[in-house]
C-alpha cells in the first residue's frame, strides 16, 4: 500500500472520441496504483456536441493513519480518494 498521484491526459474530438494518454491506466508517480476511471466512465460525463477539447484528470491517493484511533473498526490507514478534472488546451485534437 502506498502514497500515489495519477494524471491521465484526454483529447477529446467534436465526434466525442477520446484519446487517452499515456495508456489506460494513467501515468503513476510511484507506480503503487492505477486511475479508477475508465474511458467509458469519462466519456460518460461529456456534453454531446461540444467541440473539440483536451481535459487532465489529477488523482491522488493519501493512506492516512489515524493517531487517536477515533473511528472504531478501522485499523491501519485509511485510503483517501481525490481526483479534479480540468481543461487543457495543449491536448485538444488537431
């Protein structure tokens, strides 16, 4: 279990095509994990008939060890999900 940040890069054509990159999984900083999300699912949250666009999705991974042990139930760190969608104009289709 480890700490990671994933960034997966998408160019998106007026068709609503999408081209991810670097692969399916997304770039790992640390190589621990792999983007929850698959292209279907991005695709899935476009505007049909946009035009043509590139977007960045940043996630990041956090195990956070509870010192007080609040929670009741839980032992040893609990994994934080956070992602952000943005837009990129360098990664829109020619």
């Amino acid at each position: 279990i480890g700490d990671d940040i994933i960034i997966s890069i998408f160019s998106i054509g007026d068709d609503g095509s999408l081209t991810r990159y670097p692969d399916a999984d997304g770039y790992s900083h640390f190589n621990n994990k792999e983007s929850r999300f698959t292209d279907a699912e991005i695709s899935a949250k476009l505007v049909s008939g946009a035009p043509k666009t590139g977007a960045v999705l940043v996630e990041v991974y956090y195990h956070y060890h509870q010192i007080l042990n609040l929670l009741e139930g839980w032992t040893g760190p609990i994994e934080v999900h956070a992602y952000s969608i943005l837009p990129l104009s360098g990664a829109e289709p020619k």
